[in-house]
C-alpha cells in the first residue's frame, strides 16, 4: 500500500531558475545554478518513472508498505532514500533510483562507470555501496522508534538499484560481482517475483513467526513518515554568497564555519525574498550580521541604508 509520495520540488526547482538571467550573479554562480538545476531535474524524472512501475505494482498491496522520498537524520547521519519497501516478515527494501544519462558499466570489483555520448568515461559513487550505509542510518532509526519483529529479530535490508528503462547495463560475469539487484525500472515486477521466491524458499519457517498484522504495518509507515525530515528547499551553497573568495584565508574559514546558512527566507518575519534581496544583505555582512532580510525588514535593519528592491 502507498503510503508516501515524494515530496513536492517545484519550489526547488523556481529557486534555481529564477536568478539565472539576473544581472547581480556571476558566471561562476550561474553555472552552478544551470547545473544543480539539470542534476534535479535529471534526479526527478528518474524517481518519478521509477515511482510509477512502483505504484503500478504495490499501491494497494494490504501486505507491503511502500514510501518515496525519505531523508531520515540520526546522530548527524543522513539517509535519503528514493523508495522504501517493506512487509509484515520485516524485510526492507531500499531503492535508489540513478538516471545516469550514458552507458552504464559496472566491473568486477563492484565499481560504476558512466560512458557519456562524447565517449569520456566517468566514475560513480556504488549506488549499492549508498543503499549499504542509508541501512545502517535506518537500522537505527527503527531501534529508536521501536519497530522490530515479533521475535525482536533484526530486520533484512536489501538493495536494489533502479537504471533508466532505456539503459544500456554492461555487467561482470555474475560470480565475480553479482549485479542481479541493478535492474532497469520496469524490470521491477519480475523482480520482486524472483525475490519473492527465493525468499520464501530460505525463510519460510521464520517468517511465519516473525509476521505481524496489517495494522502495524501501518503504524510503521507512519511513525517513519514522522521521522521524514525533508530537505531545505531553499537552501543555497557557501560559494553562493556574493564576494565569497574561491579561497578563504584561514581566517576567513574560521568565521565562515559558524555562519547561518544562506535561505532566501526573511530572518526576521520568515517571508520568501528574491535573491537579489539575498544576495544584497549577503554582501554586507558587517550591517546585517550574515543573515538575509525582506525589503521592509532590511529598512528596520539600519534605517540610514536604502532597501533593496526586488
């Protein structure tokens, strides 16, 4: 059963487009902004295409439980998964979802490489090595929240990586790196048949004691949707900050470690401001201390300065 979608990111995606033709950023920063804004909007069509062979499959399955888009923080870790998937036998599926727009290798030592068109070939993080330590986060997380099996077994994590239906996969033979979990998203369904099975296969005995109803399967998902703590869509990088230098003298780090970060968001009433009202309180940090203000609170902030309009 669906219980979580993903979260909305129109409001990420406004923030990286708006300032883009504005005259008050400079090149290095409108680069950033054209490429963060390809890298979210390349990361949400492959969620939500994966989302979609999800859904089709489990949304109204009363023995499953499946959530998008979580990001859970534990002891200053942070776990941001794509999908989850779990049942009542507490078996947890993570699924992280890439759309990585080339040919995708994967060697023998567990190492991804990307082959863009222009043929340059580019390392990637494992996404089976990310789902690895965002189990770890969730393991946790579940002890804090007291979501354990009927035994007080420990869950069983697995991963499953979800590629571009129109991916091209070349793989290391299967016993010199098992790559059966990196699957294209519409494979999902044979998937979860062939883990089903073997599942069944190896646990069955265990699982029947360990099963609990469907009502705490429920409670579960809720008490992780509780857990959710979104990204700020708002949030800008450092090297947004106008003047910043590419290379702070020690000093000027030091200063810099502690300093609020930059929201296009009024420190004082906490209403949405454009970025040029940011960047202009930005670029005087002696007067506003850092912190970024609406038109009518930059007045109230010193009211010898004229405010910025937006």
């Amino acid at each position: 059963m669906l219980f979580k979608s993903a979260d909305d990111k129109s409001k990420r995606l406004r923030l990286l487009e708006s300032p883009q033709a504005s005259p008050h950023i400079d090149a290095r920063q409108r680069n950033w902004l054209a490429e963060e804004l390809t890298r979210q909007q390349r990361g949400l069509h492959g969620e939500r295409d994966a989302a979609f062979h999800l859904d089709s499959l489990l949304r109204d399955g009363a023995n499953t439980a499946l959530l998008h888009d979580l990001r859970f923080v534990v002891d200053d870790e942070v776990a941001q998964i794509d999908h989850l998937v779990f049942n009542r036998l507490f078996d947890f599926i993570l699924i992280e979802t890439k759309c990585y727009n080339g040919h995708v290798l994967v060697n023998e030592h567990g190492e991804f490489s990307v082959r863009y068109g222009n043929g340059k070939l580019f390392g990637v993080p494992s996404p089976l090595a990310q789902s690895e330590r965002h189990a770890r986060v969730l393991a946790k997380l579940l002890e804090r929240l007291g979501i354990t099996g009927r035994l007080g077994t420990q869950p069983r994590f697995h991963h499953l990586v979800l590629l571009h239906p129109k991916a091209i996969i070349t793989r290391p033979a299967p016993e010199r790196f098992d790559t059966r979990n990196v699957i294209k998203a519409d494979q999902f369904p044979e998937w979860r048949e062939r883990w089903v099975d073997s599942a069944s296969a190896t646990t069955a005995m265990s699982s029947l004691l360990n099963i609990r109803g469907r009502d705490t399967l429920k409670d579960w998902a809720e008490l992780l949707i509780q857990a959710h703590h979104p990204t700020d869509l708002l949030a800008l990088p450092d090297f947004m900050r106008p003047g910043a230098p590419s290379a702070p003298a020690p000093q000027a780090h030091a200063e810099m470690t502690d300093a609020p970060p930059k929201r296009l968001i009024c420190a004082t009433c906490g209403s949405k401001i454009s970025f040029a009202e940011g960047k202009f309180c930005w670029s005087k940090p002696e007067r506003f201390g850092g912190l970024q203000y609406c038109r009518e609170h930059q007045g109230k902030s010193d009211p010898a300065s004229t405010p910025v309009r937006r």
